[in-house]
C-alpha cells in the first residue's frame, strides 16, 4: 500500500521538523517514494509504500513530535 503523510510543523518546531526529514530512520519495511518541503501548508509531505498498516502508523509516530500529521492511503489512478 501507498500512503502519504502531510506534516503541519509546530511553530517552535521547523527546524527539528527540517532536520528530521533529511535524517529520517527508514525502518525495514517502509520504502520512501519522496519527501517534499512545502511552501504554504501543510508544511511537509512523505510518501512511502508499506505492506502493514501497523508498521506505517509506527512510522508515522516518527513526525508526532514535530507537527501535526494526517495520513492517507493514496491509489494509483492506473488501478482504477
């Protein structure tokens, strides 16, 4: 499955938030497809493929810290 995450850093927050993306631990399990900054909100997005749904929420947790995230299953629209 394909997710994306979008990251809305907390004001006290950018630079951990900037810093985390560039550095992220990639658990096993978790493939990053890309990673953006964003001008304008949200502030961030990550998009990555992961076979368990558990494995892609522990994976999300990662960005908690930083800012508010909010996570969807994304599909190709050559599968529809």
């Amino acid at each position: 499955m394909k997710f994306v995450t979008f990251i809305n850093a907390y004001p006290d927050k950018y630079s951990d938030m900037f810093l985390l993306l560039k550095s992220m631990h990639v658990p096993d399990g978790i493939s990053i497809i890309s990673s953006y900054f964003i001008f304008g909100k949200p502030d961030a997005m990550v998009i990555f493929e992961c076979g368990d749904e558990s494995k892609a929420l522990k994976f999300v947790e990662t960005f908690a810290g930083v800012g508010d995230t909010e996570t969807h299953v994304i599909v190709s629209v050559e599968r529809i």
